[in-house]
C-alpha cells in the first residue's frame, strides 16, 4: 500500500507568523512532526506542502520534497482540503498513484511515528474512509454553555450540570495532530 504523508505548513499565519519553524527545545517547532513522519514505517513518502522560503528550506535539510503552495491555497480562507487536494495530485505526478493520505500538523511537536503508524493501521482495519486522532473533553461537554446576547444559555438538549460526573457519557474531540483517508475520497 502506498501511503503518502502530507505536512502543511505556511509561514503567512496571521495569528503567530512561522510559528512552524520558531524554536521549541532547541529546533524548529515542525521539526518534531517531520522526524515522525520520517522514521514512520507505513508512510512511503513524505512531502512538506508551504508558501514559505525558510519552511522549504528546512524541509530539504531533512531530505523531504517540498510542494509550493499556490496563494489561493495558502491564503487565511482557503480550506485545508485544497491545500492537501494540491500537495496530493503534485506529489502524485513525482511518485505515481497512493492509496492512502496522511495529514500531520506541523504545529503538533508530540506527534510521534507510532501514532502515525496506528493512524494507517486503523484506517487499513477498519473498512472506513478516514480516521483521525482524538482526545478526551477534560470537562464534560454536557456541562458546556453558550454565550447569547452576552448571556450564559446552557446547550440545548446536551446541557445537564445535575448528572453526576461518573454518569457522564465520555466524549472526544478531534486533536489535529494526525489524519488520514483514503484516496479515493
């Protein structure tokens, strides 16, 4: 099975510009998910898609390929999905076919190579067309509020602070370190 593992990392954040390659211990942020996805043993190839100079150039210093990210696919309102789609098709006509894609963040430095390694076994296991990785809520969400009109309003149909704790239902959400789905979707 040929599996393609895709890190996304543009330099023109709004929020913290080139937070990907600012240093955390000593390396750059994103240098932690490249060195996971390098020593996974399911991914077959790994490229680093961006609109950055410094975000290529530290991706080639690991020996990865890198995919420049048109503006319209980099830009604050451009969806994940094109960035990836773009990076998929670019990748494809160096390396032929996959069958698999793996997004990692760049931005997630505790990713490791068994995790992404778990991420494609479960994903060629389980018959879907994708899996994700996930974290457990620290506070129950049946617990949660909404602010309406600058007024707290519990969730509707959700919302039970009387449930004790032990009876909650345990919930996950999405953590972005690590995604992937099958090709064909």
């Amino acid at each position: 099975m040929n599996v393609l593992g895709i890190i996304p990392a543009r330099g023109g954040s709004k929020g913290l510009p080139y937070k990907n390659i600012m240093p955390l211990l000593g390396k750059p942020l994103m240098a932690y998910v490249i060195e996971a996805a390098c020593a996974a043993d399911l991914l077959t190839d790994v490229v680093v898609t961006t609109d950055s100079d410094a975000i290529a150039e530290l991706a080639v210093s690991y020996k990865l390929d890198v995919i420049c990210r048109p503006e319209e696919f980099s830009n604050d309102t451009a969806p994940i999905a094109l960035a990836l789609r773009h990076a998929t098709t670019e990748a494809e006509r160096s390396h032929g076919p996959y069958d698999m894609v793996v997004w990692m963040q760049a931005n997630v430095p505790t990713t490791t190579s068994a995790v992404i390694d778990q991420v494609i076994r479960a994903l060629q296991n389980n018959g879907g067309d994708s899996v994700a990785t996930v974290c457990p809520y620290e506070v129950p969400p049946q617990w949660a509020w909404r602010l309406e009109n600058d007024r707290m309003v519990p969730l509707e149909k959700i919302y039970s602070y009387s449930v004790l704790r032990q009876q909650q239902i345990q919930a996950f959400h999405l953590d972005g370190a690590v995604n992937a789905f099958r090709r064909d979707v």
